[in-house]
C-alpha cells in the first residue's frame, strides 16, 4: 500500500552522489511513461531541474531525456516511482522542506491546459 | 410499461485515492458486490495488473472472484493518447496498435463494451482526427471479439454537438453494429461540482478557466438513446435525505424506462476525496436509484 501523498514517506534517503525520494502517481490510472514531462524537486530552497532526476520504477531506470523516443514503460498507478537526484554533498539528518512539481501530458484536455502539474511540499526525514 | 430493464454496476474510477492506497483491488471489488451491484467496469490501465500484459494467474483469478461474487465484466475504460510522444501527434498505426491492445485485453477478461477516451485538438474538445480512421481499422476485431466500442458523451461536450453527429454518421456510413455511444450522466449536471481533496493540480499556466456549458436537458437524450449501449451513472455528491443536488435522476430514469433501455447504469463517482466515502456514497447512489426504479 502506498501513502495517502504524493510524495512518499518512506524513501527519503542519502545514496552514493546524491538522494532518493518516492512518488507515487497522483492520478486515476498508470501512463506510459512518455507522457512524463518530468518532475523538478526542491529541498530546503535549493532546486533540482527535471532532466537532473533519474526515475526508476519497477526494475527500469531512465531520464526525461529517455522518454523522447518511443518506449513501452509504464508508470502503474499503486507502484511508487523511485528519484533519483545528484548532490554533491549528503542531506544532513533531520527534517528537510520537500517539494515536488511533476508535470504530465493529458492528450483528451485542450493542449492550452496543458500539462497537469501536481504540486506537493512536505516534511520529510532523512535518518542517516 | 414493464418494469425496469436496467442492471446495476460500479465502475473502480470511483475509488480512485483509495485504491492502491487503502484499498487492494480485492477490496473494491468485493465492495462492489457488497453494495449490490452486479456489473463491474474498470480501467484497463489502472486495475489490470502490469498492463498490458497481465499474469496468467491474474486473469485466473479475475475469473474466479466474478464468478464467487456474482459478477459480470461491463465495460473496459481505455486511451487513445494522441500526445504520447513529445513534439508529435501519435500516427494512425500507433492509434491502431493502442486499440487492438486494449479490445483484445478487454475481450481477454470478459468485457463487452471498450470506451476510448480520444485525445482532443480544440478548446471545446473536437476529437483528434485519428479517432475515425483508426476505429474503421479495428471494427473487424472489435466484431470478432464481440466487443462493442463506445465513445463517452462526456462533460463538457454536450448531446447536440458536431462530435455526436460524427460518431452517429459514422455508424451509418459503416452500418457496424459494434460502435454506439456510452453517455455519462455528469453531461446533465445542474450545476458544477468543486471537487474537494487530493494533490493539489494546476493546468497548463494556471490560467485557464473551467468551460462554460449550458444546461443540457434530459430530453436531449431521447435523440441519441438508441445508439447508448453503456451508461456511466457519474455523480458528485449524494446528501443525507438521499437527495442528489446535481443530477436529474428522476427525470433520467424515466425517459430510460419509457424507452424500455437496456444495459448498465455504471456509478462513477467523482466527488470529494476521503478515505470511505466513495463506498458509502456509491450506497447513497444506489439506494436513490433503486428507490426512484420502484417508483416507476
């Protein structure tokens, strides 16, 4: 089961050049993944572009940059997404101020509605 | 007048929030039945698991729970995503290659009604082009597999459009007895519901506004209803007296009965997020629609 936000509770850590967080989609069905046009991440005011991010989900990994061309992956709606953002230095531990921005493409709403961007700031933990 | 043809179903949409997130598909779906409810739809990119292409033993046991719950496979919520890609409309092959997919995987799992949601390419929703040419391609699968593809009227397009008379010439021109209209209900809705909950989202800009549509009476169904093989019962909110502020049902059921309609009225319910409140808001709904079925 995943939690209730978008952004994720569980997830939040220090990897090897960087730091991971969770999404899950916020939307009423799982994509093709080509229809992503990316997600920016800010932590404690400092930004992350979209083509920065690595997503991960199931056993695939891939950039924005990667969604240009035609691919079958798919982003399933009760899986999470796995970001992957590059940081020279680790997060400290304790709370940090997260915000998620993830934009995607609705082909059926007129295209100068378009994209649908979710936006979610929260609280969250980094514990080592 | 016999008495009402109708059947009852819930489509999964309405436990959207929920799923995946308090609720197993298990759970929607044996709430489904538990409400008393006999047809179940789905969206195929939502419920199916690692769609497109599900485990054998998960069709197995899609099988078994309908059969333990005593339920039948209504109608299969598909996309035609015509901005698949960046910078490109998707081409006819790829609308094609969409649609087979989706009519085989719907026949696979019992379906008989596939609604395609069309990508659009104007402010008041005209359908992506690909939308008829693509489908003329597919009738001959579509007769094969005795699945009949419906097209939503669906808020804010209204009954009387240009995209109707299209679907409608369309089934003329081609005399297919697999394509017809599914009708959402939220196309009569009184006024606008401002849905509560959930992540917060902004299109495009944020400088977009809502559409203005007119009222569309009831009697404009009488136009259509015998190319209506599906009905998605959409609602918003159902209050504590069983009153339901935003759709006619009353003055819905009746043009239905008097024209002896057959199929499945469809909950989707589309109102406020909260943990519950869809399954006991879908109560709500067929509690009222049983209710003014009696009366009739």
């Amino acid at each position: 089961m995943l939690d209730e936000p978008m952004i994720q509770t569980g997830g939040f850590r220090n990897t090897d050049g960087g730091f991971e967080l969770r999404l899950r989609l916020p939307y009423y069905r799982g994509l093709w993944a080509n229809l992503l046009e990316g997600a920016t991440v800010e932590v404690d005011g400092e930004g992350f572009p979209a083509d920065a991010v690595r997503w991960t989900i199931g056993d695939r990994s891939f950039t924005i940059a990667d969604l240009r061309e035609p691919s079958d992956l798919r982003w399933p709606v009760d899986r999470p997404a796995v970001l992957s953002v590059p940081r020279d230095e680790p997060l400290a531990v304790g709370e940090h101020d997260v915000t998620v921005e993830l934009g995607i493409r609705m082909s059926y709403i007129p295209e100068e509605l378009q994209p649908s961007i979710w936006i979610e700031q929260r609280k969250l933990v980094i514990t080592r | 007048m016999s008495a009402p043809a109708w059947e009852y179903g819930v489509s999964l949409y309405s436990y959207t929030g929920e799923f995946g997130v308090t609720k197993t598909l298990d759970d929607v779906i044996e709430d489904v039945a538990d409400l008393g409810a006999t047809g179940l739809e789905i969206l195929g990119e939502a419920h199916v698991e690692d769609y497109p292409n599900p485990p054998a033993a998960w069709v197995d046991a899609w099988f078994a729970r309908n059969e333990r719950l005593g339920l039948t496979p209504t109608c299969y919520g598909s996309w035609i995503d015509t901005r698949r890609f960046p910078g490109r409309d998707i081409t006819e092959d790829e609308a094609v290659e969409q649609l087979e997919l989706d009519l085989r995987l719907a026949a696979t799992l019992g379906f008989r009604y596939l609604r395609p949601k069309l990508g659009v390419v104007t402010a008041d929703l005209e359908p992506h082009p690909v939308w008829e040419t693509a489908t003329e391609r597919v009738l001959e699968l579509a007769a094969e597999k005795d699945v009949v593809i419906c097209p939503e009227i669906h808020w804010p397009s209204v009954i009387r459009s240009k995209v109707v008379d299209d679907y409608l010439a369309f089934i003329d021109r081609t005399g297919t007895e697999h394509f017809g209209l599914l009708m959402d209900t939220g196309v009569f809705q009184k006024s606008m519901h401002g849905r509560r909950g959930g992540t917060p989202m902004r299109m495009g800009n944020g400088g977009g506004r809502p559409p203005i549509t007119p009222v569309v009476p009831v009697s404009d169904l009488e136009d259509v209803l015998d190319k209506v093989v599906h009905v998605q019962a959409k609602f918003y909110c159902v209050d504590d007296d069983l009153q339901d502020h935003y759709i006619p049902w009353a003055e819905f059921l009746e043009v239905l009965h008097r024209r002896e309609w057959r199929g499945y009225l469809s909950s989707e319910y589309e109102g406020d997020y909260a943990t519950g409140r869809a399954a006991d808001q879908l109560r709500r709904q067929h509690a009222l629609l049983r209710s003014l079925s009696a009366t009739l």
